[in-house]
C-alpha cells in the first residue's frame, strides 16, 4: 500500500502553491486529491511527478509544451 501524503506535505515539500496543484490538475498532468473522511491526500509518487514537472516547465523551449505531457 502506497503512504498517503496531505497536501500540505506536497506543498511544502516541493515549494508549490495549493494554486499550483490546481492549475496542474486541471491540465491533467496530476490526479485529484482522494478523500477519506474529511481528510484529503494523494499517493507518495506525487512528488515524484510534480517535481519531474517542475523541470520541464523551467526548460525555457519546453515550457509550452507542459501541457501535452
């Protein structure tokens, strides 16, 4: 079973704003945060895709290509 991580966790570990995880969201580049009760989180390897994400955008010829990945 995958650890299960808040979004504050994901917000701070990889320096992103709640905005930021919205807006990659809703480009479909991560999934929503699930819910258990009241409580919100994502799976552990979310970090490892918001930072590959991270490098992609700060390549200056890929930056209009986040979107499609």
């Amino acid at each position: 079973m995958n650890k299960r991580i808040s979004p504050s966790t994901v917000i701070s570990e990889c320096g992103v704003t709640l905005r930021t995880l919205q807006y990659y969201r809703s480009l479909g580049l991560i999934p929503s945060a699930k819910r258990h009760g009241r409580y919100f989180y994502y799976e552990c390897d979310i970090i490892g895709k918001i930072r590959k994400i991270q490098k992609l955008v700060n390549k200056p010829l890929l930056k209009d290509l986040v979107g499609k990945i």
